[in-house]
C-alpha cells in the first residue's frame, strides 16, 4: 500500500529536484503516476532532469521551473505555477542544498549563502506552500530534507551544521502546527540521509565510495518509511544514534513518535 499522498494524478513538487536525491524522488514519484514540478537553480540540469523524466512519464505530466529557494518571491512565484498548471501541491519536498564548505570566521556572505539555501530555502517552501495545501484540503507531505550534520555538529563545516540544525528545528515546528491545524492532513517529515553518493558529496570521485548510499536507495527508504508514518526519516547507514538521546534513539528503530497518521483523502 502506497502513502496515501502518493497517488496517481498528485502533484508532487521537489526543489533541488534537477540532481541527486531530489531527482531521484522526481523518478519515483513520476512513476507512481503523479504530476511532477522540480524547481532548481541550475537551469541546464532542469533540462536534462526534463528528458531524462519524459521516458517514464508523459510530458504534460512534468514542469520544471528555475527557482532560487532562498528567495522569497521566487519560491512564491513556484507555488502560484504549480497551481495554475497542476491545480495545487500535494507534496512538497523542500530538497535543495548546499555544501561549499565553511570557516568559523569565513566571509559573512558566505554563511549567508549556505543558511540562505539550505534554513531559509526550507522555511520559505513549507510556510509558502502549507496554507495553499492545507487549503486544498487533501492528504499531503511536507518533507525537508535535513542532514546528520544538524544533529550531530561534527567540527569542520559549522555553516552546513547549523544551517542543517536550523532545518530539524523548523520541521518540527511545523510538525506541532500541522498537528494542531483543524482539518488539516497533510504531515511534516524530516529526512536524515547518511552518505549518498551525488553531485554534492562526489568532490572529483567518479566511483561511489563503499558504504556510501545511491540517490535511489535514499528515495526507497524514504518511501518505505513514509508508507510507515515516520515522522523522522533516520537512514540507517548513518551515526546519528549515537548522538541521540534514550528517547530519540526510538527514531532509528522506525518507531513512530507522537504520530498522527495522515488521513486518507
Ligand atoms: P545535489 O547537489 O545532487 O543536489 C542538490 C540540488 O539543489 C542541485 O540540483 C542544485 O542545483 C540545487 N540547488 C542548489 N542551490 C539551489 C537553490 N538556491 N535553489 C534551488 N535549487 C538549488 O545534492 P544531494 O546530495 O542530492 O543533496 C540534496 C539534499 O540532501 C541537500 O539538502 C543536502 O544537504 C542533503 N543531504 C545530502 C547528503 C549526501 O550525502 N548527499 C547527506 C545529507 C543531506
């Protein structure tokens, strides 16, 4: 049994969507017969992501749109074509990320860059597209994809870290409000990747280092535990356990914290 948001003739919208993880949710939300929007920054990816979409689904079932998710009014122009071409959202998968690398005392626009994308990119698409999903008053998924590096804040990249940190924390915020909207039914998630092996993590390597995940398998799993009303999406191949409390520790065995299933449509 599928999740009940992902359904034939849904509308599935992922930023970030042109490469790795998020075209890889692009793929396998096409080929449960939704309708698909990636949005990315990178307009040559788009299009590549377009053609590669067309052979498992039909054209006019994808729209692609350049957008920079740390600007507002673009994430807010995204929302308003994806309605007027697919009707509205249904799920929303706020993907788009960055990792450049940081200093502690690096160049403030630097930061703000990575924060931009990464925090901001993630609040603007939840508090941009939930009133207009929730209005739509259908089963819907609001996924963000976070990272390890938000919970267990290795030294190294303290921009990503809290970027990512920022990113658990806005997810469940938005978990406790979806919960308490009246007549609401779309859920929050966050997504955990351990090392998937994409554009973002290759750094010059052409091979996948052992261990690491492909963007499909991530996807997968993030399916499965979905279907199994996770609130927390805690791929297994990564450490984050270890950097968790008794309770939260619950989150790697698929337990289901405080969870309200989403209802069916
Ligand atoms: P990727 O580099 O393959 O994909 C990221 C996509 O985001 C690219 O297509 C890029 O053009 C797009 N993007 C960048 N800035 C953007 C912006 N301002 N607006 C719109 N789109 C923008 O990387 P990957 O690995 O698929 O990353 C996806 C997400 O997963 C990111 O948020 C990343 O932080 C997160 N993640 C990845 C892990 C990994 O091991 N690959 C591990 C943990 C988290």
């Amino acid at each position: 049994m599928p999740h009940p948001a992902i359904t034939k003739d849904n509308v599935a919208v992922i930023t970030g969507g042109a490469s790795g993880i998020g075209f890889a949710a692009a793929i396998a939300f096409a080929r449960a017969g939704m309708k698909v929007c990636i949005a990315d920054v990178d307009e040559t990816r788009l299009a590549e992501a377009a053609t590669r979409l067309s052979s498992v689904t039909a054209a006019t079932n994808v729209m692609t749109l350049a957008v920079d998710v740390s600007e507002i009014e673009s994430v807010t122009e995204l929302e308003r074509a994806v309605r007027e071409r697919f009707g509205g959202t249904d799920i929303l998968m706020n993907n788009a990320g960055i990792q450049p690398g940081s200093t502690l005392f690096g160049e403030p626009d630097h930061w703000q860059r990575i924060i931009g994308v990464n925090m901001w990119g993630i609040i603007n698409g939840s508090r941009i597209f939930a009133p207009s999903m929730i209005a739509r008053g259908r089963c819907g998924l609001i996924i963000n994809t976070g990272s390890k590096q938000g919970i267990t804040t290795p030294p190294g990249d303290p921009a990503y870290n809290v970027s990512k940190a920022g990113v658990k924390a806005f997810t469940e915020a938005l978990q406790h409000e979806l919960r308490n909207s009246k007549d609401c039914h779309i859920t929050a998630h966050l997504l955990i990747p351990g090392f998937v092996f994409t554009g973002l993590t290759a750094k010059g390597r052409t091979e996948k280092p052992a261990g690491a995940w492909t963007p499909e398998q991530t996807v997968d799993f993030m399916l499965a535990r979905l279907e199994a009303g996770d609130f927390y999406i805690l791929c297994p191949d990564n450490d984050v356990p270890r950097a968790l409390d008794e309770k939260r520790m619950l989150w790697a065995a698929g337990d289901i914290i405080e969870n309200r299933p989403p209802l069916s449509r």
